[in-house]
C-alpha cells in the first residue's frame, strides 16, 4: 500500500485502509473502489489523503500501533465523554467508565506489541481533531511509558491523564477553539485557561481520579525553562506524567492540519521537539519518544539526496533517514511518462553501495 494525498486521487483507485468520518463511521472501506463522490468527500472533510493499493506498491504493508477499530471506538468513547460533560454528569461518569476500560484495552494492546515503534498513520477527520488528537496523545505517551517499562498502573493513569489532557478546553469559548486566524493576547489569555479549568472540575466531579493524573492534566503546558502556563513552573517542579505529555501534544499537534497551518511533516515535527529539548522538554523523555518516531511511514513517496523517487518499504530502526525505498523513478519530473521503468528496492542502511544516499523529504503528488 502507499499514500496518495486527497488533491492526487483518481478514479478507480483500491483504497487500501478503512477512512472512518466525523462520528467514527465508516465512510470507504478496504478494497473500495475509489470513486469521484468518495474524492469529493473525502475532501470536504479535510482528510489528507488515502493509502491505496496498486501494483507499484505490491508487498508494501505496516501495522499501527493499536487497530483502525481500536482507535475509532476510543475516539467516539473520548467524544461521548467530553459532549456529556457539558450537559450531563451522571452521564459523563458513565462515559469516563468506558473510558478507563478503553485504556485498558490500549495499555494491553501496546504491552503485547513487540515493535514499540510509530508509523504516523495520519488519516486525521478535521472536524474531529480535539477527539482524535486526546486518543494520539493517549497513545504516543503510552508508547514512551512502554518503552520505560513502567508498570501496568502507572501506565493506566498516564493513559487517562493524557486521554483527558484538554478536558477544559469544554470550558473555552468555542469561538476561540475553532478561530481560523491567529488569536488575540485576550483569546489566547482565555484559552490558557484550558489546563487548570480541566484540574479543577476533574478534582471535583471525579474525586477518585489519581493525584499524579490530575496534575498532569493542570501541568501539561508547562515547560522546563519557565515559559509555560499556569503557573511557570520549572524543570523538577513539573511531573513526569506531564512532561511525557507536553511533548506528544506538541508532536501531534504540529503533524495535524489546523485550521489556520497545514501539517508539518514528520521529519520537521522531529526537528523542532529536537531544538525545543532542554529548553521546553525533558531531554531524557524526548529521546526515548524521537527513538520511537520514524519520519517516514511505509507507504509514503520519498525523493532521495540523488533525485531518485521511491516509496518506503520498511524503516531501518537503527538510522531513521535510510530505510529500504522501492525506486520507481530516477528523475523526479517524470512521474508520470516513464511507464517502462522497472521498480527496485534498495536498503538505504544495509547495502554498502547505497551509503552515500538519504531521504531528503516526502513528495506530495
Ligand atoms: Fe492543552
């Protein structure tokens, strides 16, 4: 399978993963025949593109790290709980129930799987960004929880907390979450009240919630040098749990089309968490989260350092910029005439003929 993005769609394209819509349903299942409707669709709602699967990328094949069904079933629970706070308590204690066996579920999956390792599966609904980001966030920190071997418990509460990080975003003018365009000093005074909104209604309406996961969810926008919010505190003063946060919230975030900036890539996400390390973020924790992050996801086209095009076979762990690329064309500007080029694979780390190569970014058409 490969990545083609929603503006180089066609016709008669086999969609080669489940697209889910706004409310978790299924909108084109695998094997869908693409078709201009389904185009038409899949760009109102602001979904970046489909994996398709055609013979250029025969073979080519990558796991989540938690199943399609796992992740749309956490979002409508994180979306139910969160539309039932505003109107409902007893309701919304019920939905936080359901939320805290989804974790459950998602600390078990990622506790099985060997390969503790992301491959950016960004099929994001717009409309639906703050659900399907809690669930990202939920998962990237239970990635780093794992590979830090924390214990079951604690894995749980880490989930929660970051599950429920913008809990009080519920509480902000919905005018400020949704506005396309910068935000005023006043805007964004009132949207920095999210952190502390979330703590003090969770640390009432739900007094058995953990300390450790409440405090989370009041420090997750606070960073090390001081610069952050509501309180500024500084490196030693903040928990673990919220430091974990504070760099998968930003990762997800940057990775995500916004209403007001397009997603940046992988790779320019990893770059910035790199040169906000130390200053903003735990240096210890964002290594281990980088070592976890791939820049480029199997099934995405790539040029390399010597102009060839190819799309990522499989990562190579131990150097995240040479994995093995299937070529499929030497020359970028013949995309589409050089119908006689026979596809190869090389392994950018592997073959020693290859090691003067490197991806130097994605392609997008
Ligand atoms: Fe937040």
């Amino acid at each position: 399978m490969r990545f083609v993005p929603a503006p180089c769609l066609k016709n008669g394209m086999i969609c080669a993963k489940k697209i889910y819509g706004k409310n978790g349903e299924l909108l084109l299942n695998n094997d869908a025949v693409i078709q201009e409707t389904y185009i038409n669709r899949i760009r109102e709602l602001g979904i970046s593109g489909v994996y398709i699967e055609d013979a250029l990328s025969e073979g080519i094949e990558f796991v989540d790290i938690i199943s399609e069904t796992q992740r749309s079933t956490s979002v409508r629970t994180v979306k139910n709980l969160f539309e039932q706070i505003a109107v409902d308590a007893p309701a919304a204690r019920a939905r936080a129930q359901q939320l805290s066996q989804t974790v459950e579920d998602i600390v078990d999956s990622i506790i099985q799987n060997k390969d503790l390792n992301i491959n950016l599966v960004d099929l994001k609904v717009f409309d639906d960004y703050t659900y399907y980001h809690c669930v990202n966030v939920g998962v990237l920190a239970l990635l780093i929880a794992a590979r830090m071997k924390w214990p079951h418990k604690k894995m749980h509460e880490l989930g929660m907390a970051a599950m429920l990080h913008d809990v009080g975003k519920i509480f902000v003018d919905k005018k400020i979450l949704i506005k396309p365009g910068s935000l005023t000093k006043e805007e964004f005074d009132e949207m920095k009240t999210h952190s502390e909104r979330g703590f003090e209604y969770l640390r009432f309406g739900y007094p058995s919630f953990a300390q450790d996961l409440l405090r989370a969810i009041n420090e997750h926008h606070e960073r090390l040098d001081g610069k952050g919010y509501p309180q500024g505190k500084r490196s030693g003063q903040i928990s673990e749990y919220a430091r974990i946060i504070a760099i998968v919230d930003v990762f997800d975030a940057l990775t995500s089309d916004r209403p007001y900036r397009a997603a940046m890539t992988p790779s320019d996400a990893i770059e910035y968490i790199m040169a906000e390390t130390n200053k903003a973020f735990d240096p210890v924790i964002a290594k281990i989260f980088l070592s976890c992050v791939m820049p480029y996801s199997p099934g995405t086209t790539v040029k390399l350092s010597n102009g060839w095009v190819g799309i990522i076979v499989k990562n190579n762990f131990e150097a995240s910029l040479r994995p093995c690329v299937r070529i499929i064309r030497h020359q970028l500007d013949e995309l589409e005439s050089d119908k006689d080029f026979k596809p190869y694979q090389i392994d950018l780390f592997r073959d020693p003929k290859c090691l003067d190569i490197t991806v130097t970014g994605n392609i997008d058409r």
